[in-house]
C-alpha cells in the first residue's frame, strides 16, 4: 500500500444500491476530520465469506453488513462482543491481528436515538412488537439501559414466547393491557407492506414514545396510528444514523455526532 492510501470501508449487502451508510460516514469523517474511504459493495448472495476475505487481502479495515448477511457475518466472525453474541447477528466487522472481530451496532442505536428523543429509560416500560432479528438485536442493550421491564408482542405468539424465556423478559399478550408502555417500539416488518404490528388495546397512552424502527419521507403506519391515539412519535431514522455513530466510534476511536447528520439525512429525504 502506498503511504497516500487512504483507510477504506464499505458496507456489504445485497441490494445495496440505496443504502444512505456512504453518505453517513462521509459526514462523520468530515465532522471528525477523519480520512478515510467508504463504498458499498453489493455482495452475491453466495459468496459472502469469500469477498470478504479478499476485501480483507485487499486492506479494508472495516465492514458494515445489511439484509441479508447478518447472520453470516455472525458466522464468519472469529471474536464477538457480547452484544453481538445477544442479538446472534453482526452488523459490523472489524480484522484486528487477534481475528475478525464482530459487532451488533443496532441496539446501541436505538438507545442513543430514544436518549435523543428525550426518553428516560432508566425504569422504563418498553413493549417491543415483533420476535424477529430486530427485536432480539435491542433486548440486550435496553437491559443495559436500565429499562424495569422490556415486554414482547408478536402475531405469532409461540416466537414472542420463545425469546421471553431466552432473555428472561415478560409476553404480552396481543389483545389488551391496563397499563400503558413508556415506550412502545415496532420491529416488526409489517410496515414495509403498510400494514400495523399487532398492538395491544391500552399499550399506548399520550406519555408514551411510540418508535418505529422502520423510516421514509411520510411517516408509517404505525406511527399515524399511534399519532391518533395521542402519542408522540419517531421513526427509525435516528437509530440508522445510531448505530453507524457507534461503528464508526469502534473502528476509528472517535464518537461522531449523529445529530447534524440526522438533520443533514431528514432534510434529504424530503427533497
Ligand atoms: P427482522 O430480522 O427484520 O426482525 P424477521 O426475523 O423476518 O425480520 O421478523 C419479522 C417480524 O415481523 C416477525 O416478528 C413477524 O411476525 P411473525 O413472527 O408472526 O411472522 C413480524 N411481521 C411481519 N409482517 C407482519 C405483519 N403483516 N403483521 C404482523 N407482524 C408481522
């Protein structure tokens, strides 16, 4: 490598073609005055493991990983924080001279935003909809946070009950509840076909944040729901920016601040 080489990274997925990671971590390296590189490779889905490693031969020095190799990139790693080891997912890699090192941002994320967005989660009540990937990935790091009670809701209840006996968190059942939730989060993907989560009667009262991790120009409709009950809401644009605020700051050693860039991103969006 020359001495004018630049440190690269990229983010991996496939389809890649609309991720906003490049656009993030340029501002995050402009922000921090950090010189570096960032691309995204669209990766074939057979072939994970395998461009990976070259990437590595070739000198990146980091990795974001999206839809649909997240468990691979679990797989492929040789050392993982205990994040990572929660949520069985890796959405960050890192070569370090004691093997690839694995990482799950994601959660991390999601706290910074709802930090942001002003929510004390030191005894919150959280209900979490959906027992997907996304879901498991944020148990561990709202524990961490200091939440009373994290709570889980699916449409398929025998996966909600499953993920309540692994980490030990309570089932709430789809119909009703008496008590409303602080904070309600959508993790499901049922937005992505326009269609609501399942949400219990009761869950949402005005104090609540209602948050879908799902984002776009118009809100959700989740969030126009909740809206309509009187709540407060957000969408999922923040915890994009969170969780690549928290890559950036293993690989590089920095913290950037997500804030600006989270404007920078809204304002885009609504071009
Ligand atoms: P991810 O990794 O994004 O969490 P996943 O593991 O496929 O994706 O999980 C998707 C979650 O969204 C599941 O909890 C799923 O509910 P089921 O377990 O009942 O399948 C939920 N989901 C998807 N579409 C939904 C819909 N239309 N209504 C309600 N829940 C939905």
């Amino acid at each position: 490598m020359s001495a004018s080489a630049v440190d690269r990274y990229a983010v991996l997925g496939n389809p890649i073609a609309h991720s906003k990671s490049p656009a993030i971590h340029s501002a995050f390296a402009a922000q921090t005055g950090q010189r570096l590189s960032y691309e995204r490779i669209e990766v074939p889905l057979d072939a994970f493991a395998a461009r990976v490693g070259e990437l590595i031969a070739a000198g990146y020095l980091g990795f974001n990983v999206t839809v649909p190799f997240k468990e691979q990139a679990f797989a492929l790693a040789q050392r993982r924080t205990p994040r990572a080891q929660a949520a069985g997912a890796v959405n960050t890699l890192m070569p370090t001279s004691d093997g690839l090192l694995g990482d799950n941002t994601d959660g991390a994320g999601l706290v910074a935003d709802l930090q942001r967005l002003g929510v004390q989660l030191a005894g919150a009540r959280v209900l979490l909809l959906g027992a997907g990937g996304a879901s498991r990935g944020v148990i561990l790091p709202l524990r961490e946070a200091g939440v009373a009670r994290i709570a889980i809701c699916n449409r398929t209840a025998d996966k909600a009950q499953a993920l309540a006996i692994e980490f030990g968190i309570a089932v709430q059942a789809a119909e009703s509840t008496d008590t409303p939730y602080d904070v309600v989060i959508n993790a499901t993907s049922a937005g992505l076909a326009g269609a609501l989560p399942p949400l219990p009667t009761g869950a949402v009262a005005v104090h609540t944040l209602a948050y879908d991790m799902l984002y776009g120009a118009q809100p959700t409709a989740f969030m126009q729901h909740c809206s309509g009950l009187g709540a407060r809401v957000a969408d999922g644009l923040g915890m994009l920016v969170g969780q690549a605020a928290e890559s950036f700051a293993l690989w590089r050693g920095v913290r950037p601040d997500a804030e600006p860039v989270l404007a920078q991103l809204r304002a885009a969006m609504k071009d």
